[in-house]
C-alpha cells in the first residue's frame, strides 16, 4: 500500500461533475493512468463561504516524479479555467488538482508538500480516500486513512452521490458511436460491455447470417463476390430496419464503412468499381455515427484472439490477409469521411477483464467529446 499515488479532485463552479471527469480525462493525455476511483462527494466549502464542492479521490500508474506531476496539474487546472494567481485566502475553483500522496515520501519544497499537510483535518479529503485505500499509511503521522478518519477534527458533513466516475458522459456529444478494427481486435466484446454500462442499445452485425462466408475461407477467389454482395444488401436492409425501430443511444460493432474495407480486399479492381457505385448510392441515405472508435492491435493479437474465441472458418486466416485487411482500413481512415475518428490502441489489452483499461478507453472517446 505504501507505492500508491494518491490525487484529489474538487469543483464547485460550472459543471462540477463534468469538470471532474474532463479533468481525469485530460490527466490520460500525459504518461498517466487512473486506477482507483472513489465516490463523488459534496462537501461545503472549507475555509470559506461558497457553493459546495464535488470532491473524489483516485489513485494513478505514472513514471512522473512529484514536481513533474505538479506542472500537470497546473496545465490541466489551466485547460479547465483555473488559473492559480496569487490570491489571499480560498476561492471559488472549476478544478483543483492536488497530490496527496506519492508512494511514501516526504516532499518539502517551495512548491509543493508531500503528504499534503492538511490532508488528515479535512473530511473532504479523508472520506473519498477512506473508498479507496482505507489501509494505506501516513509517511508522517503513521496512521491508517481509517484511523485519521477515526480522529478527523473536521465537523464538515460529507454526502455521497450516486455517479459513476468511471463513466464519462460519452454519449452526449456522440449518440451513436461505431467500434470498427480489423479480424479479431475485440470490437463486439467492448461494444457489448458499453451497452451493458451506459444501458443503451447494442447494433451488432449479423456476419453468421451469411451463407457464403465459410466457403469465402476455403477458397476466396470463388466465393468473394458472393460474400460481399450478400454482406453489402444485408448490411444496408438491416440498417433500415434498426433505425426505423430504435431511437436514443447506440453503440454498434461494426461500421456500414467496413463494406468498402473488405470488397477492395476480396473482389477484383473491376468488381470493385461496380461495388463502389451500388455502395455511395446507398449510404447518402443511411445514418452516420456520431464517432467511429478504430480498435488497433498488432498481427500476432489478432491471431491469438482469432484462436481463442474459435470460430471454426477462421483459424486458417493467414497473416497475410490481415494485414491486407488493416492496409485497406488504414485507407479508409485516410479517406474524407463525415464523421469524427478516434484511433485507440489495445494491444495486450484485456478490456473484457480489466476495468481500468475499459475506463481508459472511455475517458479517451469523451476526451474527443470537448477537445
């Protein structure tokens, strides 16, 4: 417990609960990543009179000494609205970003104080902490978070709110948001999981539905005309039919895009032209995401959770193939298209399993929401 890194994070003007998820948002632009979360708290005013704060604290994975994780605060303090001039007394704040703890050193400079010296007299700060690290010792006093708790001088009454910090709002600005990537990247397991978190509703594609897809696998040259017909005409009529029964937030797993990354793969340059037409003639009428999520992931990735989620059709894809499909994604991605992009890299990245990096893709997709 004594290797923690341990931050808070208060508002009391504006949007305090989006202040605070922009702020940790931004915190994942530098080499920085959030772990723990603890409950949002509002908390009065400590030291003056004004509107009460949203308080949490989080601890982070980062390579940044302390005065280096200062010069971050203060950039991200800045992004959000504050400036720190030289004022008496306390003030009102959009953010505030404060070390609390690094591992178990002491630091005393002119700029900064680790442990935070007050840290054990303010409720504000010792119950968010009590969520997440109830057992962690003070370097200096010797004592739990629990015991400080125990002995906290502050009378100040601390609530506990029912938001999540480790859901950013991601679908006000992007209400439908397509997971694309190549063969195996894991677009419908973090489709899924969105779903299931946000409570909106899954847009998966139906690629089992396609009779021609095994025979594809054996032998392409035969069947990729076929494969891609049907996938085209089944693709844009279920497309029709999802959007004439649901409305509200969407996450899809696929991209109608995806049809333009396949057929220049599978099909012959003069098959393609044809295909092309039929393609731009339809998707002028269809509805385009808010935001496509790109999922990347190295060759040997792919191929390992090809294997592991076994399909039978598609343990003989070579490496060849993916890599013509990631060429032609990567063109696409290049190409003017009518909607936000937003790359994510999740190699060796078990999101499935791993919350942390399932929240960190979530902070980057509402990162792009403000920047």
């Amino acid at each position: 417990m004594s290797e923690q890194i341990i931050i808070s994070l208060g508002s009391n003007l504006g949007n305090r609960l989006e202040s605070l998820h922009k702020a940790l948002a931004l915190l994942e632009e530098y080499p920085i990543s959030v772990k723990q979360l603890s409950r949002v708290y509002e908390t009065p005013a400590w030291g003056f009179e004004s509107a009460p704060f949203y308080n949490a604290c989080v601890t982070i994975a980062t390579d940044l000494n302390p005065n280096h994780l200062l010069e971050v605060f203060l950039a991200v303090e800045q992004r959000l609205g504050r400036s720190r001039l030289p004022k008496p007394g306390y003030t009102a704040r959009s953010i505030d970003l404060d070390l609390l703890f690094y591992k178990n050193e002491i630091v005393h400079s002119r700029d900064l104080k680790v442990p935070h010296p007050k840290l054990h007299q303010r409720n504000f700060v010792l119950f968010p902490l009590l969520d997440i690290v109830p057992n962690f010792i003070h370097p200096i006093l010797f004592q739990t978070i629990k015991q400080l708790v125990v002995k906290s001088p502050d009378p100040a009454k601390v609530i506990p709110l029912a938001f999540n910090l480790g859901l950013p709002p991601i679908f006000n600005q992007f209400p439908f948001i397509a997971i694309e990537g190549n063969i195996g990247v894991g677009k419908s397991t973090l489709a899924r999981k969105i779903a299931k978190q946000y409570q909106v509703k899954l847009y998966t594609e139906s690629f089992a539905d396609n009779p021609y897809l095994k025979d594809f696998y054996k032998n392409p040259i035969d069947h990729a005309l076929q494969v891609e017909a049907f996938f085209l005409k089944d693709r844009f009529e279920k497309d029709t039919y999802f959007w004439q029964k649901n409305q509200g937030s969407v996450v899809a797993d696929f991209c109608l895009h995806k049809c333009l990354v396949f057929a220049a793969k599978n099909l012959s340059p003069k098959e393609f032209v044809t295909y092309k037409e039929k393609f731009d003639s339809e998707i002028e009428h269809k509805k385009s995401p808010s935001l496509l999520l790109f999922l990347k992931a190295s060759i040997e990735q792919l191929k390992k959770q090809i294997q592991v989620r076994g399909r039978s059709f598609e343990q003989d894809i070579e490496e060849s193939y993916l890599k013509g499909i990631g060429e032609e994604y990567r063109l696409l991605l290049n190409s003017k298209l009518s909607f936000p992009i937003l790359e994510c890299e999740v190699d060796h990245i078990d999101f499935e399993k791993d919350e942390y990096a399932f929240q960190k893709i979530l902070r980057a997709v509402f990162r792009a929401s403000f920047l």
